[in-house]
C-alpha cells in the first residue's frame, strides 16, 4: 500500500515537472518569437520604468510619458493610482506602440493598499505568519483591483540599527523570524498562480544590507564580512527567492566598495548563480545615477556597470535608455546581456497573463467592490490589535473599566492622518480611524470621554514640518506651551484616568528619516511629566516606528502599550485592547535599548573573549560601559500579556542525538492569570563551540499558542541538523557536531535551557 502512494507521489510530481517545461518552452518560444522582432531601442524600452509622473484621468495620451511609450521606450511605470488611470496607460502602450507591447504597472504597496495594515515592523510583532499572509493577500487583491500588477515589498533588510528610520518597513533584526515573514509576504502577494488577476509580483529588496547603513543613516555605506552578510543578513532575501519572489529590486548603499546596483559579485555570483534567482532584477529610485555621487563613474560607465552587474530594469534615471546603445556600439556591453536582461522582463510580463490579457488587471468592477471593503477593514483591525506590544502594565491597570471618565491627551490621539504609518501611499488618510473615534465609539455610551492635545510634536516647529510631511500634518498648536499643557490638565483633573497617546509620528520613521535620539520629543515628555503630576494614573499609547529609548516612561508610568502605526482601523483596534476586548499578544521583533549609546544592541551578538558576567554591571577589562548595564530595556521576543504564562522545564526526547536524528524539545506553558489569552514560545539554540564564533543565542522555531485561564500546553519542537547549519570560515553551510544549548522561553532573555550533544 505504501509502496503504491509513493509511486502514486513519484508520478504526481514528475507530471508537474513535465507540465511546468511545457509552460516554460511556450513562454520561451512566445518570447524569441517576440524579441526576433524587436529593434534595439525596443529591447531597451524594456528596461526603462519611469515614474507616473504627470498622468490625468482622461488624459493620458497628452502625459508627459505617452510619447515616450508610444516609441516603445517604456517598459512598466510605477505608482500610478486608480484603474481608470492605468487602463488608459495600458491602451496607449498595446494601441500605439509598433509591438503591443504591455505595461507592468508597479506600486510600493507595503502594508497593505487603501485597507492599511500595521507597518511591517508591527506586523512582524504578530509572530503570526497566517496573518501576515494574509495581509500580504487583502493588499494584493486591493492593489490589483485598482490595476497594479507589481509590488516593491517584501523590504526584508536586517535593522539592528533603530536610530535607521526605515526600521519601520521591515521585520527587525532576526534572521529567523525576517525569513518567515519574507516567505509569508511573498505567498501572500504571488498566491500559486500569478497570472491570476488578484495577485501581484513580488519585488524583496533591498539586496541588500540596507538595513546596515553606517551609525544608521539612510543611504550611508555598509562595509561587513561576507561571514557576517551570509550569517546575519542574506538569509531573509534568500526566503524570499526560495518562496519564488518573481523580482528584486538592488539596494542603495555600497558593500565592499562597490554600490549595490553595480554589484556583480552581489547580483549575479550570490543572487543568480548560488541562489539561482530566475526572476528579473530592478534598480532602487535612480539607483544607476546615484553610482556617480559615488564616485565610480559617469553616468555611461555605470550603466553599462550595472547591466553587467545583472540589472535588468532601470527605475527612473533612464541610464539604460540614453546610453546602452552608445556602449553596445563601443564594446563595453554585449548583445547578449541587454537580451537577456529585456527577456527577464518580458518572462515577468509573459508569468502576470499581460500578453494574453493587458487589461487582466483593469477591471473597473473590481475596483469598485474588492477595493477598503468592510471585510478588509475588520480583518486589518483584528491584525492591527495583535500586533500591539504592552510593554509594561504595572498593577493591572489595563484593561481600563468601561464606565467613569477617561481623559485623552497627546498630539496623536486625534490625527487620522498619522495613523497608517510611513509608506501608505494608497491609503486615504482622511477615512483612517484615530484614536479619539476608536476610543468614543469602543467605550460606549457609559464612558466619558475627553480629549485635549496637551502638546505639541516637538518644540521645535521645523523638526514637527519635517516630521509631518506628506499629508500628515498634526495642526501645530501655536499658543504658549503652559497655556496648552494647562488645558489637558484641566481635562484630566476629574477624569479616572488618563490615556496619553504620545511618541513619534508616522513620518519620523520611514525612508530618510533617521534620528540620531530615538526617545520621546522634549515637549511630549513634559507633557507626560504634568500628566503624572495630577496624581492620576497615565496609561502611555505609544506611537513608534522603530524600537525606542523609554527608559525614563518605562519607570515613571504604570502602563505603555506600544502601538507602532496600525493603519487604516487603528482607533478601534488599539481601543479593542485598552478595553480588553482583545487580550495583547505582539511581541517586538527587535531590541529596545535603555540609551542611545548602547546602539547596536542585538540579542544574537557574539560572546567576546570577555564577556560581562552573568546579571552583573560594571567589571573592569570585560566588554561593558561604565555607565549602563548590556542589558536592553526590553529584549527582542518580548512581550507582556492581560494574563500571565509560566513555563516549565525544557524536556528533551535525548541528551545525545547523531547524524540526521531528531530531537523533541518540549516545555509546558500554562496560562496562570485570570484571562485566555495568546503567547509565543521562542526557541533558542547556542551553538557552544565551533570552528568560527557562534552567537551567544539563534531563534530557531516559534509558535503561538492560546491557553484559557488555568490551561496547560505541552509546546513541542521538532530539532534536525537543518537548525544548527550555519556558513563557516569558508562559507560553506553546514553543521559541527558538539555541544548545544536548547532554550525556550517567552522572549529571548528569559529561557529555560537544556543541552544535548550532537555527534556527525
Ligand atoms: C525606495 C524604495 C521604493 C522606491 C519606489 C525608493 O526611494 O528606497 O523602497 O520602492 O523608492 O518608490
């Protein structure tokens, strides 16, 4: 019987790949066909993609751009909004170019489309890998209704840098979990089949090491061992190609003295040879031009430098379309490399259904029914509710009672515009929920509530009009600022509580918005300071995007539930968990120091030759600071609940494993409070000695579990081989045989340990 479902199994699988070289054999038949009648200029039309620009509905043909796609010089645009804008566009391109060549039409759809999802950062603070597919999926049935086809996300770049404002975009420092949520992005988007018209292509980015930008400010050099980058960076964009991400877009900053872009090494050694990424490879804004601020050539030179490097799509600086030819002409790039480069494209265009249908993604129906439905807007704000991290809850303050009066002050409880967070460039900021609404219309009709903003962003006015661009304006207060922190304690003085909703604004993370302190502004703290002196309990809604210096709230307040931005819904679902009708259940995907200086301050960092012993501060010639502890104020994994989780000892099915064996770790938790509620139990291994230095711990497994008040789970993990590889010396991804150590616990600081040896 076994015997016949393994061959039934065998036959399955040999029927797809006989199936899948068909498919391949006609795209690849359609496309020679197709590029036997292209001119030059046309293949290299194909490698432009300019942005929207000047596009009007109704007007495309008199755009800027239509000219230029009529001549077939463009190969795909990118963020334009509204189907009825891209079908006109598709028209020109399929109506008035010689070979009816279709768009691409791509998009910076992050987190989420006109239904706005948390930033990913929050969204990778759910641990939840169903829901944050399923973001990825709303998002891509939202973006092509509304015609795009390609998205610029999953961003999965490492930060272990939070002063690096782009944080915010990706999943924070691990490896591990950045890998899963790499995966679960790319599923949500691509689904199985692209060519459906509600899925959209991939584009990871940005490959890579962004995240590692220099004393963490945008755009700055990253120089790291290649030991390092296959360790501690690469894995997240190789989970995305391995999941079969259709593209990757280069990133901006320079690794080993040559930028990204121009990176051959970067982008056809490690990402096509040893990877085998098949997809096709697009620039970062003016990624091309920028090579020459770099300083390795004019803009000619780093053209032809990055088409050899394995660029195949030009974003914005049309380097590729004014110089290539005159390159192929003086021998400095070849036929074959801009052939291969515009079949990439079209096998991208071919795999989306374009040339069978251009308008597969211009159906105005769609838009009109699938586009911040009702059903997406309370999946977003159910998703937003479990990404919230309560980081401390003195007392039990929280859940705050319905009934009484509650007062709500700070300058972000009533915007709505800063509620969908950095890059939401399909939201509309007006629909979002702030806080104030969420909070009036969770309460119900028995609770008061009053609200006064009770400070600024910042004292400074051009640090708050840099930090609220885009729309996001927080209608600066110009009176004097006792006059303004009078009135909130005036609301407060009879109120049972006070709710500040204070922290950063949406455009304080973000692309090219680094900070060099990343606390609380001035004015909010002195806000806070006169909040407290009421003697009124003060229950701190974060706003972040990015892990925070807090250290002062965090002893001063009894209660901070950090939010991150949580998109569209964002007032109802933070009120879904200060009312306790949602139980807070994220944990941060990254390290939040007690200061500044402490930065970088990873979980999985290296032991030293002189380690700070165990629980101590200062010891003289160990690697410490005179003037804070190594610990962080809130570790990486970590977490706080309504209820509260114990967790037993960890059981090992043996203490000695060998070769492919595998072993079972089990720890029971149990829910000791007195509410269900959710957590996730973090594995950790410590690879003790090997042939280079290990990290003093590595996330290898998680899972989220619920327990009812008194339950009592038995969580397992299964542990091969596969999860103590790692690259060596010589970069080679393998496994030592020796010493290991299992942890599992409910962040990363507090484990329960066990160890096994495991021999070859
Ligand atoms: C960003 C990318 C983005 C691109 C297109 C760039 O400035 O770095 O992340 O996809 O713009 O909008």
């Amino acid at each position: 019987m076994q015997s016949l479902m393994k061959k039934l199994f065998f036959a399955c699988c040999l029927l797809m790949v006989v199936q899948l070289q068909a498919q391949d054999a006609k795209m690849k038949s359609f496309i020679d066909n197709l590029m036997k009648q292209m001119t030059l200029d046309e293949k290299l039309g194909q490698l432009n993609l300019p942005g929207a620009g000047d596009i009007v509905t109704g007007q495309a043909s008199n755009s800027g751009i239509a000219q230029k796609i009529a001549e077939g010089k463009v190969g795909g645009l990118f963020n334009i909004k509204s189907v009825e804008k891209i079908k006109e566009v598709q028209q020109l391109a399929v109506t008035k170019s010689r070979l009816k060549i279709p768009l691409i039409f791509g998009m910076d759809v992050i987190h989420g489309y006109r239904t706005v999802f948390p930033i990913p950062l929050g969204l990778s603070s759910t641990w939840d890998m169903q829901l944050v597919e399923r973001s990825a999926r709303i998002a891509a049935i939202e973006a092509s209704a509304d015609g795009i086809n390609w998205t610029f996300s999953p961003m999965v770049d490492i930060a272990r840098d939070p002063r690096w404002g782009r944080m915010a975009e990706g999943s924070g420092e691990d490896v591990f979990l950045g890998a899963e949520i790499a995966k679960a992005m790319v599923k949500g988007y691509q689904g199985s089949d692209l060519s459906k018209n509600n899925t959209i292509m991939a584009c990871v980015k940005h490959y890579a090491l962004y995240g590692a930008a220099e004393a963490g400010r945008d755009y700055n050099t990253t120089d790291m061992s290649r030991i390092r980058m296959y360790n501690e960076h690469f894995p997240p964009y190789k989970a995305a190609v391995d999941a079969g991400a259709g593209s990757v877009m280069a990133s901006f900053n320079e690794i080993d003295g040559v930028p990204a872009t121009g990176n051959k090494w970067l982008l056809t050694d490690v990402l096509r040879k040893q990877w085998g990424f098949k997809g096709f490879l697009v620039t970062d804004y003016t990624g091309i031009n920028e090579m020459v601020d770099h300083g390795i050539g004019d803009l000619k030179t780093v053209s032809a430098r990055a088409l050899d490097a394995g660029i195949d799509m030009d974003m914005v600086g049309e380097g590729f379309l004014t110089t290539l030819k005159a390159s192929l002409k003086e021998g400095k790039v070849s036929q074959q490399l801009i052939d291969a480069a515009c079949r990439r494209i079209l096998e991208a265009k071919y795999k989306l259904g374009l040339f069978e249908d251009p308008y597969r993604y211009c159906d105005v129906k769609r838009a009109a029914t699938e586009v911040y439905t009702d059903a997406h807007r309370k999946e977003a704000r159910e998703i937003a509710a479990q990404s919230f991290v309560l980081l401390k809850n003195e007392g039990n303050i929280l859940p705050l009672k319905r009934g009484g009066k509650i007062a709500l002050v700070g300058p972000l409880a009533d915007s709505r515009e800063n509620m969908p967070g950095t890059w939401s460039v399909a939201a509309e900021f007006g629909k979002a929920i702030s806080l104030l609404e969420g909070l009036k219309a969770v309460a119900g009709s028995n609770t008061q509530i009053v609200y006064a903003k009770g400070s600024n962003l910042d004292y400074n006015a051009k640090f708050e009009a840099d930090a609220t661009m885009f729309g996001k304006n927080l209608k600066r207060d110009e009176r004097p600022v006792e006059q303004i922190i009078a009135e909130a304690v005036a609301a407060a003085k009879d109120a049972d509580v006070i709710v500040a909703a204070v922290g950063e604004s949406a455009e304080m993370s973000g692309e090219a918005s680094s900070r060099s302190n990343i606390d609380i502004p001035q004015a909010q703290k002195d806000l806070l300071k006169a909040l407290k002196a009421t003697g009124k309990p003060v229950v701190i809604v974060l706003f972040a995007g990015r892990s925070m210096v807090i250290t002062e709230e965090a002893k001063e307040y009894p209660a901070i539930l950090n939010v991150w931005f949580p998109g569209s819904e964002a007032g109802y679902a933070i009120a879904d968990v200060l009312f306790g009708d949602v139980n807070p259940s994220g944990k941060l995907s990254a390290t939040w120091p007690q200061n500044i200086g402490q930065v970088p301050l990873f979980y999985n960092h290296k032991n030293t030759g002189r380690p700070l012993g165990e629980g101590k501060w200062f010891q003289k010639f160990r690697s410490n600071y005179l003037d804070v502890s190594n610990d962080p104020l809130y570790p990486f994994g970590y977490g706080l609940s309504y209820t509260s989780f114990s967790y037993g000892n960890v059981v090992l099915s043996s203490n000695k494993a060998k070769g492919n064996q595998k072993i079972t770790a089990t720890v029971a938790v149990t829910n000791t409070g007195k509410t269900a509620g959710k957590e996730v139990v973090q594995l950790y291994i410590r690879d003790v000695v090997g042939s280079v230095t290990r990290p003093v711990k590595e996330l290898k497994g998680f899972q989220k579990i619920s327990l009812q008040p008194g339950e009592t789970k038995q969580v397992s993990f299964t542990i091969t081989p596969e999860d103590l590889k790692f690259y060596n010396y010589d970069l080679k991804y393998d496994w030592e045989a020796g010493e290991f150590h299992i942890m599992v616990g409910g962040n990363s600081r507090d484990v329960q340990k066990a160890s096994i040896y495991w021999d070859k």
